[in-house]
C-alpha cells in the first residue's frame, strides 16, 4: 500500500532524527522532538527533551550505527504510531555497546511539522 502524504512526512521525520542521533546535531534534534517529549529506555530510564538532546550532542553517548528494521506506522488525526527495531552501537564513557530493542514511538503534528512526543524502547522476546 502506497503511503499518505503524512505516512510520508512522518516517515522521513523518522529518518531526520535517526540522521540527527548519528550526526550529534543538536539544533536538528531540538527542531525534531516536542517540548514535552517522553523519551524511554528500555533499562526504564526516562529522558525529557532537555536530558535526551544533551547526552546526544554533548556526545555523552556517541551513535556508531543505527539500523530501523520492520516499520509500521499508524496515523490518527494529528498523530502517528510508529514501531520499529532499533538495532544500534554506541560508544558511552570510552565502552562500546551493541543492541537491538523494540520501539513505540508517537510523532505529532505541531505547527505543521512532525515532533517525535513520545518514544518508548523495549527488550525484544527471547
């Protein structure tokens, strides 16, 4: 099935934060993400936007690689549910680390441009 207009639009938003995350780029991630963001761990860490774009562009955590697999999105009115896999090395205090969780997350359409509102990271089944 062919994508709608904001099936798209949320699509590449997706791909502009993931871009953003590898790239350490501070003002893409603040223009990305929603004020109120809730953006989950699957260690059930819980990340505000302030906290989430820190550790990222200050490169507390450094993203080597990131891999979205098995997509889905849903649309509801001026939201969207996406899902995904996101498999992902990084580099935290001089470590290198490798995992692939499952990912809820929820864009909304403020403005007139898609902020990711929520995300939430869980261990994948056995």
């Amino acid at each position: 099935m062919a994508e709608t207009g904001n099936e798209a639009a949320v699509t590449a938003a997706v791909e502009a934060l993931t871009k953003a995350m590898l790239q350490a780029d501070r003002a893409a991630l603040e223009r990305l993400v929603a004020d109120q963001l809730s953006y989950g761990h699957s260690s059930g860490l819980v990340e505000t936007k302030a906290q989430f774009v820190d550790v990222i562009a200050n490169r507390k955590t450094v993203y080597k690689s990131i891999t979205l697999s098995e997509p889905s999105t849903v649309m509801a009115g001026d939201n969207a549910v996406v899902r995904h896999i996101f498999s992902n090395t990084t580099e935290t205090a001089g470590k290198t680390a490798s995992i692939s969780v499952g990912i809820l997350q929820v864009w909304q359409k403020q403005a007139g441009n898609w902020k990711l509102l929520a995300r939430q990271a869980f261990r994948l089944p056995a």
